[in-house]
C-alpha cells in the first residue's frame, strides 16, 4: 500500500509504498476512505511529543471500509464504516482504566503515534476503540469528529454548565465545539491570532456572539473559557476573561511555557485544568449528538500524498475548518 511515513522526527513524511498491514485477532483491516489531519501529528511530526513508533504512519481521525476481519471480531461487518480514535488501545487494568478514566491509563497506545495511523491506504485498528459512523456524514466531514470533536467535546463538559464561554484558537475542535455549545443555549466568545479577520468571521458564521483577538478582554466575564491554541501565553489572558468560580480548560496536548503569573488571577476560587485524550464513554456520547444538532464540517480535502502540504498549511493557519487526506485523490 501507498502511505506517508515519518521515518524520524523533524520530517517531512515520506510518500513511499510500505507492506500491507495483517489484523490480529482483535482488529478489523480497514480500507481509508478519509484521515483528519490534527496539531498533534504537527507536534508528533516537530519532536514536540517524546517517543514516538518510528518509522510512524500518523493520523488519528480515520474513517475507513472494513474489508477483513480478525477472529475475534464481532461488532463490525464486512462492508461497514467505522472511525478511529486517538485512543487505540488501554490496558484495562491500571487504577485508571479500573475507575472509568481509561483516557488516563499508564499503558495506553495511542493511534498515528504509538501505533500505525490513517495517513496511508490501509490501516488496522483494535475493533473495541473503534466506533459505527452515522450515515448522516459524508467521510470527509465525519474525519474531524474523531479527534477535532470527542477532545472538544470532552473539553466542553469540562468547562461546566457556564453560559459564557470563550474559545482561545479557533481551529477544527473550535468549529465543532461552538455547534454543540449554541446548540446547548451558551454564548460562544472565540478568541484568535492578532488579525486573523477569515477566523473571526468564520467564528462569527458558526454563530460566535463576539470574535476578537486572544489580547482583548470579552465585552463581559466569561463562566469558562477553552484553550486550543498551543501558545501557554493564552493561560493568564483566558484567567484573566473569566469570572470568580470560572475554570479554563487547556485542550491541547502540548503546549509553550505557561508564563508567571499573579495568584489574584487564579484567586476566587477559578480552576485551571488540562484534558487528556478520550475516554470510549465520550466518544459515543459525542457521536450519538453529533448528527442530531447537526454538528456541520468544514472540511478541506487533501490527497493522502500532499500530507505535508496540508500540515504546512494547518501550522500557517492557512484555511479555516480542518484538512482532511483522501487516499482515492492520488
Ligand atoms: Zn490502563
Ligand atoms: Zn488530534
């Protein structure tokens, strides 16, 4: 099969023709039909993120076919459409897989960085973190649901019941978490690089009340703000927007230095937190809500070997939505 391969980090991936993979029993082998492209791979891809398989096939928001099934397998047919996580395998066993929080678990692999991902033509993925796709979506708006919007998602449940939230870095889980935040009677402040004017009119679009730059203050106290941004500088100016009791939940998985900061910016009683992956309990939740609001994509086809060209352009901010690789374009 064709796949774009990281052979080490620093890049760029490598379009080159690698073996087929073979599913073990648990697996399903699954034909790509789209694969979101996510920051994380830029920082699995930059050395941002330690360790990672090499050589890697990244991609962790894949649609796919199932085409051949391990002897185990016995929630998905042949001929069915699936999605695949970041969450691609936990132990079951750790303290925290044994108290519903398997997105903590000391053991877990992680698709498109400890295992083999969706930028490729097959990929094979352990049938129990996998998850039926609704027919409402076409597989190109489906792929940004799978990382973009369960961590959105999970980062939205997070920030509590507040009616006004404000969103930092308005990127693919900012479009789909401001759907689902209107949809449940919030105000959407979105907040975006100094003259990002497309991005704040694309916020204002998807129904954002307001939409400026990360350096102004909102025209009122927001209850919760998320960060998706990976820039640490946007936590004191996230505290500093909420009220008394407000929480800022840091959604990304790396991020720069969080600079010094005063204690009266986290004094009453404001929480600061991070969210981690994904637990399979939110991606269900998330995906049975998806097509009922209806969460819409903005998706922005790639052929599978112009990866590097659709990470050059999610770094430079170069469209608004999410780009997502599509191995029949080749
Ligand atoms: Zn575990
Ligand atoms: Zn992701």
């Amino acid at each position: 099969m064709k796949a774009m391969l990281l052979k080490q980090q620093g890049g760029p991936l490598v379009y080159m023709e690698v073996p087929d993979p073979r599913p073990d029993d648990q697996q399903v082998l699954l034909r790509v039909l789209a694969c979101g492209v996510c920051r994380t791979d830029l920082h699995i891809i930059d050395g941002d993120l330690p360790s990672p398989k090499l050589p890697l096939i990244p991609g962790h928001e894949i649609v796919g076919e199932v085409i051949e099934k391990g002897a185990k397998v016995d929630q998905f047919a042949i001929g069915d459409r699936v999605g695949v996580p970041w969450l691609g395998w936990t132990c079951g066993e750790c303290y925290y897989c044994q108290t519903e929080r398997e997105n903590l678990c000391d053991m877990a692999r992680f698709t498109g960085y400890k295992i083999d991902g969706g930028f490729a033509e097959l990929t094979v993925a352990d049938q129990r973190y996998c998850f039926s796709i609704d027919d409402y979506y076409a597989d190109i708006d489906a792929a940004p649901l799978l990382c973009a919007g369960l961590i959105g998602y999970r980062a939205l449940k997070l920030a509590g019941d507040g009616q006004q939230l404000g969103i930092y870095g308005f990127g693919a889980a900012a479009h789909i978490v401001t759907q689902v935040a209107i949809h449940e009677g919030r105000e959407v402040y979105a907040f975006t690089r100094e003259n990002d004017v497309a991005a704040q009119e694309f916020a204002k679009q998807l129904g954002a009340v307001w939409a400026g730059p990360s350096t102004a203050l909102p025209p009122k106290p927001l209850d919760a703000a998320l960060i998706f941004a990976p820039v640490g500088a946007l936590v004191p100016a996230a505290l500093q927007a909420i009220s008394k009791g407000g929480t800022v939940v840091c959604a990304g998985i790396h991020m720069t230095d969080i600079p010094a900061l005063p204690y009266s910016l986290l004094w009453g009683e404001r929480v600061l937190r991070s969210v981690a992956n994904l637990t399979r309990a939110d991606g269900l939740e998330f995906l049975s809500l998806a097509p009922g609001i209806p969460v819409k994509t903005h998706s922005i086809a790639y052929p599978l070997s112009q990866a590097n060209e659709a990470l050059a352009d999610l770094r430079a901010g170069k469209f608004s939505g999410a780009a997502v690789l599509i191995p029949s374009m080749d």
